[in-house]
C-alpha cells in the first residue's frame, strides 16, 4: 500500500514538474525574453523529394512502405521493363546488321579499288596500241606517196589508228566509273559505321532507361506517401513515393518588421517543441525573407509598417539530425528563439538540457 502510494507522488510530480516546465516555456516565449532575442511560433518541416518514373510503364513492385527510413541508393520500387527488353534485343540486332554492313561496304571498296587497277591497266594497254597504230599509221601515209603499198593499206591503219583511240577513251571512261565507285562504297561505308554508332547510342539509351526504372533514394530519409500501388500504369514523370530528407530539416517562423530586419544569416536559435519542451534544439538561421509576408495597404503608417511579418527559416545541423535520425518527425509545431545580438547571453532555460 505504502509502495503504491508513493508511485503515485512520483507520477504527480513528474506531471507537475512537467506542466511548470511548459507554462515556464511559454511564459519565456511572450514575455520574460530579454533585450535582444526575439521569438516566433512555427512548426518542424523538411525538405520533400518526389520519387517519380522517368519513363511511362507500369509498377511492378514497391519495396518500402509509409514511415519507413531508407539510404541513399536504396531501392525502392521497379517499373515493368518487358518492353523496354524487347527494344534493346532489336537494338543489338540493328548494331549487328550494321557491323555486317560496313564489312560488306569495306569489301566492296577494295573490289572498286581492283577494278580501278585494272582499269588502269588497261590505259596503259590501250594507250600503248594507239601508239603503234599512229606510227603505222605515218609509215602508210608515207609509202602511200610512192604507190609502195595500196589505198586499202592506208585506209585500214587509218581505222586502226581510229579504233585505238576509241579503245583509249572507253577506257579512261571505265577507270572515272571506278572512280566514282570507289567514292560510292566508301560513302557507304561512313554510313553504316554512322549506323552503328547510332544502333549503340541507342542501346546505351535504353539501357539507360531500364536502369532509371529501378527507382532509388537519392538520400537518407523517411517515406512519407505511397502515391501510387504496384500494377498502376503511370506516366512520364508520375509520382510513385514521397520522401522527406531528415538531414534538410528546419522551422519556419515570423518576426515583425523591427525584429526581422536585425536577424542576420548565420545566427544563433534555439528551438523548444511543444511536444517535448523540456529540449533545446539549436539551430541557425538560414533565411530571411526580402519581401512582407502580409500585403501592405496604399497607404501606410509607421505603426502598420511595425505590423509585417517577415519570415525566417532556421535550420538544423545535419550531424545532429543524423545522431537523432530516429526521433526526427516533421510538422511538429514549437517556438523558435533568435539572438538579434550576439552580444547578448541566452537565457538560462535556453542553455540547460540544449541537444547535442
């Protein structure tokens, strides 16, 4: 009985010791602040990053559910890629056709190369037949004058002579089409090597895409929404997860003008949560807004100019969010306390029992 009843004091006190420290708290935050640290309401948010699909398909698994905390590079969910499989099999198809094409190109080249030889050859052959005809040719037309061989002689070295030249010209026109043969297949050449580098460009963005389709965390965090259900037919860009980074986490509160203008980036704040006001979280301030956050009238008094709220943004340090990354949740309201004056001390309640 005895025992009994002194569990139930400590259980009062506790709760008594607890009730005092949050009425100290709040009393703190709207009156007792000294000169020089000024204090706003706001609530605990962080950083959301969507994970979504990069390609349209479908969801074939989700690994993770709602409150989970995941690591960088974890992954997450899988898209369906059958299809994506199947263009990358016609892709290394298109790749091998086309190595057997510039194969095929390069060996036409070197049969246009040997036809251009022997076209060449054959020049000379012919060039060297025109030669022998002219000179025949002059000794007919010499021995003509004496009547030392007949007309017909004359007429048939002439048609030699003629034949000659003809059998030169046709093939110097044969050894141009060689030429140009040439120039066609090495053409062909450079296209299909262009089409092999296209069928690998488009292998690698395929494979690309099959790789995107295992969704991973970017960072550390905690899953806050499974926006969609394995089986559903996304599109481009549809969101499958919500995260939230617990090492990106601050608190958004307002100050009055006369206040907000004398935060400076980089000070000290002290946060405490409503949910656990017997903490001090230190943080610093990281934003201060440039623009009221309240629409001035067309004319205005000094004393409505005291009235805008500007607001700030005070974050947390990382390496203390990653010692306490279980405890962290985000939309937790609370109060933030900023030192407007380094010159001046915390209080003390600001000082005890500060998280490290």
């Amino acid at each position: 009985m005895r025992s009994s009843r002194k569990r139930w004091l400590i259980a009062l006190l506790v709760v008594v010791l607890a009730a005092g420290g949050y009425y100290a708290w709040q009393k703190l935050g709207r009156d007792n602040l000294p000169p020089g640290i000024a204090s706003g309401n706001g609530r605990i948010e962080a950083v959301e990053i969507d994970i979504a699909t990069k390609t349209p398909g479908r969801i074939r698994e989700i690994l993770v559910r709602e409150g989970d905390f995941v690591t960088t590079g974890q992954v997450l969910a899988r898209m369906d890629t059958t299809q994506l499989e199947a263009q990358l099999r016609q892709a290394e198809a298109q790749l091998r056709r086309a190595i057997i094409s510039v194969d095929t190109a390069k060996s036409l080249v070197a049969q246009r190369e040997a036809e251009k030889k022997s076209a060449a050859a054959v020049i000379a052959q012919r060039n060297a037949e025109l030669d022998t005809a002219g000179r025949k040719l002059q000794r007919s037309e010499q021995l003509i004058r004496t009547n030392a061989v007949p007309q017909q002689v004359l007429d048939d070295d002439r048609a030699a002579a003629e034949g000659a030249k003809a059998a030169v010209a046709a093939a110097e026109a044969q050894l141009a089409a060689s030429e140009a043969a040439i120039s066609s297949t090495r053409a062909q050449v450079v296209d299909a090597e262009a089409s092999i580098d296209a069928a690998r460009a488009a292998i690698e963005s395929i494979k690309a895409d099959i790789n995107d389709s295992t969704l991973k965390a970017p960072r550390d965090g905690r899953v806050q929404f499974r926006v969609a259900q394995p089986g559903e037919v996304l599109a481009a860009g549809g969101r499958v997860l919500n995260l939230v980074d617990l090492g990106d986490v601050y608190m958004t509160f307002f100050l009055p003008t006369a206040q907000a203008g004398r935060v400076a980036i980089g000070a000290d704040v002290r946060i405490v949560l409503d949910a656990a006001p017997q903490y001090v979280i230190p943080a610093t301030a990281s934003f201060v807004a440039n623009v009221a956050q309240f629409t001035p009238k067309t004319v205005e008094t000094e004393e409505e100019r005291q009235k805008l709220m500007f607001r700030i943004r005070a974050h947390i340090s990382p390496e203390l969010l990653r010692r306490y990354i279980e405890q962290v949740k985000t939309g937790l309201p609370g109060r933030a306390f900023v030192r407007l004056d380094p010159n001046v001390e915390w209080p003390a309640q600001l000082n005890e029992k500060m998280v490290q």
